[in-house]
C-alpha cells in the first residue's frame, strides 16, 4: 500500500498536470482540440512541466481563406505520417501535433498538443520543458499582423505567470537547433516579451 505522503504527492502532480491541460487567458478564446475535431494522439508522448517558452512560425504561405480547424486537421494528418520535408530531411511520425499553440493569420489560437507533453521538432533540441507556441506564416518575409501579435503576447505572458517561467527562459526556435525559425521578424519582438515577463515580477 502506499504510502501517505507519496499518494498525496501523486493527487498534487495529477492536478498540476490537469491544470496544465487547462490554462485559461484572459479576454483570449483558445480553441480546444474538441473544437477541431482532433484524432486521438498515439503512443509515444512524453509527459514534462513546462520550464521555457519556445516560439515557432510554420515557414509556410499564409491561408486566410482556411480555417483553423482545417490547418489544426492537416497538422496532425501530416504529423502522423512520415515522408521528407521540402529539402528531403527524412521526417518521421510524430504521436501528435508537434506544437502546443498554434496561433493562424487571423489571430485565431487552437490548441495543438496538450500542454502536459512535450513537443516535437524536426530540429535536434532537447524539448523536455519546452512550451511551443507556433505562429502561422513565413516571418523572414511576412509581417506579423496586429491581430496575430495580441494573442502571441497573451500567450507568453500567461503560460509565464503559470508556470514561473523566467524571462531568460523565452527564445525563439532558432536560440534552441541550427534554424532561422521563427524568422526576423517574429524573434526581433523577443526582448520586447521577455521586459513584459520580468514586469511581472514572478518569484522563483
């Protein structure tokens, strides 16, 4: 039988991690997987606390004419598959969709994989810990829109406040493997996030 200290650490760690699952963000609508009609996840996911912020974009052609549901379904089509990327790396199936947040061209945010399990990347980079919010669009030539840069920021600033996340501890992909992900013109508001995270003046 177990002991009781160790069961009450289990019921804590179960409710840190259903918290997690749940985050909510102020005067934000975030998208459940429910909402997108999302596939159940496969074998293989690994459950971690998020310690970092990590930022993506997806490196593709914007589609205002799709909708999130629609781009969240062929994320995760694509990343059960295996294949090759545009520049023939092999790519292997991942259990789910690689990304935590995925933040579309109208400003819309869905869930992607549940916050509790750690991510993927077709980089090499420990994800243990990572938080990966992706934003939709090619940001070494787009411009991320107002209506895409109030939800990223709203984003960083709650999963910062929840999980104590030190502003140091903010990066974009590139910071993290050999990539310019998330491109220029998403990593030059990098340092503008992390002054908003210390503002708030987060114990450790």
């Amino acid at each position: 039988m177990r002991s009781l200290p160790l069961l009450l650490a289990g019921i804590l760690f179960l409710s840190r991690i259903k918290l997690s699952a749940q985050i909510e963000v102020d005067q934000l609508d975030i998208l459940s997987r429910e909402d997108w009609s999302a596939q159940p996840s496969k074998e293989g996911l690994i459950r971690h606390i998020p310690r970092y912020i990590t930022i993506h974009h997806t490196g593709t052609q914007q589609q205002p004419q799709r909708s999130i549901q629609e781009k969240l379904q062929a994320l995760q089509q694509f990343s059960f598959s295996s294949g090759a990327l545009g520049d023939g790396t092999p790519k292997h199936p991942w259990p789910d969709v690689p990304y935590h947040f995925y933040i579309a061209v109208d400003g819309s945010v869905a869930v992607g994989r549940e916050l509790q399990y750690q991510g993927d990347s077709n980089t090499d980079y420990d994800l243990s810990g990572h938080a990966l919010i992706v934003v939709e669009g090619r940001f070494d030539s787009d411009q991320l829109t107002p209506a895409q840069q109030e939800p990223l920021e709203k984003l960083v600033l709650a999963l910062a406040k929840e999980y104590k996340i030190a502003p140091e501890a903010i990066s974009g992909h590139k910071d993290q493997a050999q990539t310019s992900c998330p491109g220029a013109n998403i990593y030059q508001l990098l340092p503008d996030l992390r002054k908003k995270v210390e503002a708030l003046k987060l114990d450790p």
